[in-house]
C-alpha cells in the first residue's frame, strides 16, 4: 500500500520535514512542535483554528522561502525533528522497557469514535475523546497499538440554535484534503482494500491512514465510486439514520476493520473493542478460525482468550440492540460461514433476561471477551449488577468484570501556560517524562500567586473567546442581537465562574440549576459576590427531551432576571472543551447517580488545577478527597425525591462554602482557601487520572496477557455465559 503524496503543496528543502510534522498528529501535544508550526504564521493559524495541513496550503510561498532562511526558524526546526524522531521510535519507551519479550506483538483498537482535533470532527463526546486519548498515551508509552474506526465524511453535526432555544443541526463540513489523512491503496492502485457483503450488495471499503504520534489509525469509508450510491452514504454520518444504518456501519467497522487490517498485512495478537459498536470485530475473528477447520468451540475460546471489552454507560439507550430481521438482511448468509443457524447466531448476543429474537451487541462481547472492564470503581459495580444475569449463581463480587477508571492525556489538555508554570517545578519539558506518583506533590511548592496569575490570565482567555466566537457568528449566521446576549459577551473576569459542558441528556441534569429560579437569581446576581455559569454541549439529534433542556439554559442566558451571568457557548467540541477547562474557577457535574460511568472533562478541569463540584458519581466517587472540590452527598432515593435533595445539597454547598471560599481573600487579594484546592485538585488528577496511567493499567492487566495468549480456564466463572454458545455450537453443521 503506497500513502498518496502532495498533500502540502510546497515547502523549500531547508524545512521540507514540516511535512512529516504537520501529517503527525503528535504535534499537538509537543509544546516546542506547536510553536515551530504556529510561527510560519500566526494569523493562518488562528484562522484554520490550529490546523497545519490547511494553514501550509494558504501560507504565502514567499514566507516559507524566508524561514527556509531564518537562522533561529531552522535551530528550532532541527531541535523539533530530532524530537519527533525520539518520539517516533518504537524501540524506545515504556513499554519495550518493560516488556522487551513481547516484541512487536500489536494490539488493535477498534472504536466507532475517536476524538483527536477539532479539524478531524469524527467524534460526537466522551467516548471519542476517551479513544483518543487512548492513542495518544499509546504512543507516548510505546505501546504497540493500532487504532480502527470509520472516517465518517460529514463527521458529527454543527450545533446552531435558533431564536426560540430550539437546537438545529446541520452537517459539518469535512475536506480530506486538509486533514493530516492519507488515502492507503491496494497493489493495482485501487482505493478498495477489501470488500464486504453486506444488504445483498458488494460493499468497498477504503482506507485512510492517520498518524497519531506512534500509533497508526485506520478509517475506512465507503465513499467510493464502485458502490451503489446509498451504500457511499454509509459512512457519512456518526449516529446518524436509523437502525440499518447503524447495523450496517458497525457491520463495517468490524468485519470490515478486521478484513482491512488482514489487506493491510497486520496482525494483532489483542483485540480490544472500546464498547459495543465494534463487537463484530470478535465475530469475524470467529469466522476466519472455523474458516482455517477449527471447531467452533475452539474458535471461540482462541478469541476470548486476545480480546478486550470496555463497556461505557450504564444508560440502556447506550447498547445497541439489533432484531432478527434487519441481522438477517445486513449480515446475510453470514450465520452459514460460521457453521450455525440463524437462531444459534442470535445467541450469540443474547440477552439474559430479554426477548430472544434480537442481538444484543455488549452481551456478545462479553461473552466473546475474556477481558472485560467498566470504566471507573464505581462502573464496574453496576456493570457487574446490569450483567449479573450472565453467571446464574455467583456472586457479584467474582464476577469477571474489572474496573479499568479512565484518564486524560495531560499533553493535550493541560494548558500551554500552566506547563511553562510547572517547568519551575519538575524543569524544562519535564511532560517528556511526567511525574508520576507521589512526585505530584510538589506542585505544592507552586507559588500561589504566579498559579492565580495564571488561572486568571486563563480566565480572560476563555471569555476573549466567547465574544470571538460570538462576533464570529454575528458576522456570518446570527441575524438577531438576542444572540450575542447569552453568548458569553456579558461576562466579566472577577465572578467566580462556573463550567458546566456536557452532553444534554436528562440524566445529566443541567436542568437541575433551575429548580428554584429565585435562588439560582439569588446566587448569581449577588452584587459582592457574584457567580457566573457557562454552558455548553450538544444535544443528540433524535433526544428531543435533551434538547428541551438545552432549551431552558438557553433561553435562561437571554433573562434579565440572570442579569447576563449566565451563557451558552454554542458547538461545544474539543477546542471549546480546551477553553472552558483551562478558564473556569469550578467545573460542575450533576448526573443522576449512578448514571454516569465516568466522566473525563472534570479530571481535564482538574488536571487544569479547577476543582469540580459534583454529585458522587462516576470517577469523582473515587477521586474526590475532601480537599480537591465539593461532593453532593450521596442519597437514597429517585426520581422527584433525588432531584429534590440533589438541589438542596447542591444550592447549600454553593452558598455555604464555594462561594465563602472563592471570596474570602488575603491582603494580596489572593483566595487561600480555593487556591489550596486548586492544587490539591492538579495533585489528584495527576496521580490517578491520566491516561497514561489508564493505558499502563490496560496494558498490564489485559494487553500483555491477551498477547501472551494465556489460555482460558484460570478464571472460573465464565463458563455460564458463554453456555449459549456451547449449546450453539452442537448444532453446527
Ligand atoms: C471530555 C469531553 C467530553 C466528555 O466529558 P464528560 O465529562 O464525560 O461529559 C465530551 N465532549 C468533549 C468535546 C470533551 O472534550
């Protein structure tokens, strides 16, 4: 497979390697890399919003002949190269430190997300940036992973609102050609690299290349010219159409992933599908075993035995279950090639205690996974009670469900500003080789004035860019001043100010804020101790109940009675993520427990030294101490009464203590108190919630046994749930 090349027009031999740094997303998180490609110009830079493939395309010929020339450019440029070089090596690292035995050995990473820069919109939340990170850790550690996902041409969808609060999408505008993307082709030259039965169609599949530092991800698309015109659609969307295009998609990832992977030349030896969207990863696996003459009862321990399965919402709307009849169209005839009927491949993905006629995508990677994890301490308990019904008679507490707590890659999320602070702590680059345990601690040491400086510069950043984004809008879309209003235009940079960004799903309760208008008017309209709230997110298209709430925090930043302290901050994505958790004084999270299995924007807060105030769920039930943020206690109940007490708890803690502790200053005007947590929110987050600790806890617990392929039988509770399968297998033919 030879990479298309030309993707940057022209660069003078001097600096010709700008190329490769450009077409390697490690870029973004190398502090002296980001500089050397913002310096060929500022202006393209901010205007591309930090994309070096579309600002090298615009850049004057003229410019990049003079920095070809510019003595301290080329210093900069050669010191960078040598960099990349260091982190690109394989053979350094981590991993072949720790594991020189296992080799190459790769792992394969299938995702139906990942979320990696705002110019590559193929994410739609948490999951995808959770993937992303994941490949960026990957590489830093060396560890020798792969990623597989789909390149979704009109990606997510852009957020707009209209002038009743009611969100609209449209779809985002996506041009490969100015994305760090490399079209792989076959051997004749040929954009299919395999080609998949699917809806009674030949179906071909292209691949994209995408450098993320190390590791190499791969996005397949169907968006070619050899097929029928609706199945080029087939990879338009993220979520989007209804359950055929669903089925259809996660058809793709996964035969289609692991088909492309074997075109490719590459062969795994772990297998780890990042929640159910890429469970037929493990079925093709089944099929490619029987189709060598393995029995299918081998077939199906040999892919136990290198597959990892992380599931991530306890919410039942986050499973994909697919019926009978649409699994018989799409996947046609694809039950013979394993040797079973329709109904032995349904059981595949039954459902404990569900109607049988229907495939249940995260029952059937668990049973074809002997690696299975939620996603924080808690998560791992409710997924143990969700799936209990797969070992009849054990006890919860044996059940082979490990708990693996997310992380978030510090490199990309933790603010240039507060690095170079840092730098006087750990030394110069000290992200080359983090901190780890109790070496957090020494942030303490951080003066607290230079840190409230920072935070404050951070602060003022984070509101210059709603009302950039606000006059952005103005300009081109918003025809009605009641816009600008709750744009965040009216903030000003002394209220504490509070983050509130998620995904507007009920369960995550942004509404909860107004259950007593009077006193959120109190709060935030206190004229000596002002609060100010900035939301953001997205609502999922089809959640008309989310967006009705979006509905309300919106038309709530155009009241008067808020006085402008409230505002929506439109299209929430990562570069809006980056601001918000780099400028807020509190990071807020209020979902109904336990229905949040993780949540990772309030470790990138935290990780910015931003305490977070939170209900005790997700990761925050494990990572809050007391002295790094606010906890909603905990309280027996549900629905009504839950809300009911949440809001007391909430608007208590709020008056009672965030807001005495923002305020109350020492003779420097310094806030002792809140400064105190801030670091003691930075020192938790770095010890136990980065990603790099997330991928060695994969690594070691699961990667590295997967490869070593350490065989089934040492983990006894397992054998009920995949009982079905053994039932199966006797009616093979
Ligand atoms: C981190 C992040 C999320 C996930 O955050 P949660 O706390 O899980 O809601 C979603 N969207 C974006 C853009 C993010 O950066």
């Amino acid at each position: 497979m030879t990479p298309e090349s030309g993707k940057i027009p022209y660069l003078p031999e001097p600096i010709a390697g700008i190329e490769r740094i450009a077409l390697n997303l490690w870029w973004r998180w190398d502090r002296r890399a980001r500089l050397l490609l913002r310096n060929i110009d500022p202006t393209i830079w901010s205007a591309t919003r930090h994309n070096p493939v579309a600002m090298l395309r615009k850049v004057d010929p003229n410019r990049l002949a003079h920095l070809s020339r510019d003595k301290e450019y080329l210093a900069d440029y050669r010191v960078v190269v040598e960099e990349m070089d260091k982190a690109l090596d394989p053979t350094r690292g981590w991993y072949p430190e720790r594991f020189p035995e296992l080799g190459d050995a790769t792992v394969a990473y299938f995702c139906a997300e990942f979320g990696l820069h705002n110019s590559i919109p193929i994410y739609s939340g948490g999951l995808g940036i959770l993937a992303g990170d994941h490949c960026k850790s990957a590489s830093d550690l060396a560890v020798p992973l792969i990623g597989v996902g789909l390149l979704y041409s009109k990606g997510y969808f852009d957020q707009q609102v209209d002038l009743e609060g009611w969100q609209g999408d449209s779809d985002e505008v996506f041009d490969p050609r100015i994305m760090p993307l490399v079209r792989l082709r076959g051997p004749d030259d040929s954009p299919t690299i395999t080609v998949l039965e699917t809806g009674g169609r030949p179906v071909h599949i292209g691949a994209w290349q995408l450098n993320v530092g190390r590791v190499k991800l791969y996005l397949l698309d169907t968006n070619l010219p050899e097929n029928d015109p609706a199945d080029r659609e087939l990879t338009y969307q993220l979520y989007g159409g209804g359950q055929e295009y669903r089925l259809k998609q996660e058809w793709i990832l996964g035969v289609g992933g692991v088909r492309v992977l074997r075109a490719l030349g590459i062969a795994p030896g772990a297998w780890h599908a990042n929640e159910g969207h890429a469970t037929f990863m493990m079925v093709e696996r089944l099929r490619e075993h029987i189709a060598d003459g393995m029995s299918f009862e081998d077939a199906v321990t040999t892919v136990r035995a290198h597959s990892i399965f992380t599931t991530h919402t306890p919410v039942p709307a986050g499973h994909d279950i697919f019926y009978k009849d649409l699994i018989e169209s799409v996947c046609d005839g694809y039950h013979d090639e394993l040797g079973l009927d329709m109904d032995s491949f349904l059981a595949l993905g039954r459902h404990p205690d569900m109607n049988h006629g229907s495939f249940h995508m995260t029952a059937a990677a668990i049973r074809l996974a002997r690696y299975v994890n939620g996603v924080a301490k808690l998560h791992r308990e409710v997924t143990r009670d969700l799936w209990a019904g797969l070992w009849p008679g054990h006890e919860q507490d044996e059940l082979p469900i490990e708990g693996v707590t997310n992380g978030v890659h510090a490199g990309s999320w933790l603010s240039h500003f507060l690095m170079m602070l840092l730098d006087e702590v750990y030394g110069e680059f000290w992200e080359n080789d983090p901190p780890e345990g109790d070496a957090w601690d020494r942030l303490l040491e951080l003066d607290d004035q230079r840190l409230w400086e920072t935070h404050s510069m951070l602060k003022r950043v984070l509101l210059d860019f709603c009302r950039e984004q606000a006059r952005q809008r103005w300009k081109t879309s918003w025809k009605d001043t009641v816009h600008l209003v709750g744009a965040g235009t009216m903030l000003g940079p002394e209220p504490l100010t509070i983050g509130f960004a998620r995904r507007f799903a009920t369960y995550k309760r942004a509404s909860l804020l107004f259950r007593d208008e009077g006193r959120l008017r109190r709060l935030l309209t206190d004229p000596h101790r002002p609060v100010q709230l900035i939301f953001a997110g997205k609502a999922h298209p089809a959640d008309d109940a989310g967006k009705a709430v979006l509905q309300r925090v919106w038309k709530a930043s155009r009241e008067a009675q808020f006085e402008g302290r409230i505002a929506f901050v439109e299209d929430y994505d990562v570069h809006v993520a980056h601001r918000l958790v780099q400028g807020v004084d509190l990071w807020m999270n209020l979902p109904r427990v336990p229905m949040e299995a993780c949540g990772t924007s309030g470790m990138k807060a935290a990780l910015n030294f931003v305490p977070q105030l939170s209900t005790l769920d997700g990761w925050w039930a494990e990572g809050f101490n007391g002295e790094n943020g606010w906890a909603i206690p905990k309280h027996d109940g549900d629905g009504e009464d839950l809300d009911a007490a949440d809001h007391e708890a909430l608007f208590t803690l709020l008056e009672r203590e965030v807001v005495p502790a923002y305020y109350t200053r020492d003779e420097r005007n310094l806030p002792p108190a809140w400064i105190a947590m801030m670091k003691q929110a930075a020192i938790v987050a770095g010890k136990a919630f980065t990603a790099g600790r997330m991928v060695k806890d994969y690594t070691e617990k699961f990667y590295v046994p997967a490869l070593r392929g350490i065989a089934e039988g040492d983990d006894p509770p397992t054998d009920e749930a995949i009982a079905s399968l053994r039932k199966a297998s006797a009616k093979q033919v």
